[in-house]
C-alpha cells in the first residue's frame, strides 16, 4: 500500500457537496421536489417565450411591454431551473429557492382561484404543485440527503 492509496478521500469543497453521490443515494421526495421545481421553472420560462414571440407578431404598441415582460419571466424561471438541477446533483444550495419557488405558487394560486371559472382549475393544479414542493423538500430523507448526519 502506497502513501497516496491509504489516505482517506477529501471531503468535497463548499457547495459541490454529494457531487460524487452516485444516483441511488437521490431519496424520492428530493427527486419529486426537484422535478416540480424543474416543471414550474420551465412554465415560467415557456411562458416568456411565448411573450416574446407575441410580441414580435403582435401590436407593436405592446411589443417593449412584452419584450420586457418576457425578459422577467425568462430569467424567473431560470432560477428555478438551476435549483432543480442543484437539487438533482444533491447540492444543498438548491433547496432554499426551490422551496421559495414553491412558496410562491400559494399566494398566485388565491389569486388565481379569485379570478373564478375555469381559472380555478388551474388555481388548484398550482396550489397543490406548491404544496407538494414544499412538503418534499422539507422532508427529512431531503434533509440527510443534502446536509448528511449533523447532530
């Protein structure tokens, strides 16, 4: 045995933690959250595309509204994107922005269900989208996975 083979591997350097994590180490509800987060980041970011593509076929009156509309939403639901991907490379960062994006599904899902009709629907499918982001990353097995056994 050489001296380079007995020492212990390093511990992984400030936020690349479980980065070396192989997939089944990934509990289901960090993956659920993960997977919300990712879906509620592409709505936003779908959403500014269409904007963007709006605006140029639209009025031209509305197209720098719109343009700059599509610009908040784009980078909104980037943010998203790269927690969600944190979350599935099981760095810890991830999890404070998935849960407030998350979060945020609650009060648009009031606003949205105050609208009334058909809008309801989609009020309860974002509300309940939120709550079952919340819930999952929130949960213990998330917390293991992420942050390991502190006590």
């Amino acid at each position: 045995m050489t001296a380079e083979t007995a020492q212990p591997p390093s511990a992984p350097a400030p936020g690349q933690e479980g980065s070396r994590s192989p997939a089944g180490d990934r509990p289901a509800p960090l993956l659920t959250g993960a997977a919300i987060t990712l879906l509620e980041g592409a709505a936003l970011a779908g959403w500014g595309l269409y904007d963007v593509v709006a605006g140029l076929v639209g009025d031209q009156a509305a197209l720098g509204r719109s343009e700059a509309g599509a610009a908040v939403l784009l980078l909104m639901g980037l943010f998203p994107l790269l927690a969600g991907r944190a979350l599935l490379r099981l760095r810890r960062w991830g999890r404070s922005p998935a849960v407030l994006t998350n979060s945020i599904c609650l009060p648009v899902a009031y606003y949205m269900w105050q609208g009334g009709g058909a809008v309801r629907v989609a009020a309860v499918a974002v509300g309940l989208l939120g709550l079952a982001g919340i819930v999952s990353l929130l949960n213990p097995k998330v917390t293991a996975a992420l942050y390991g056994d502190r006590g």
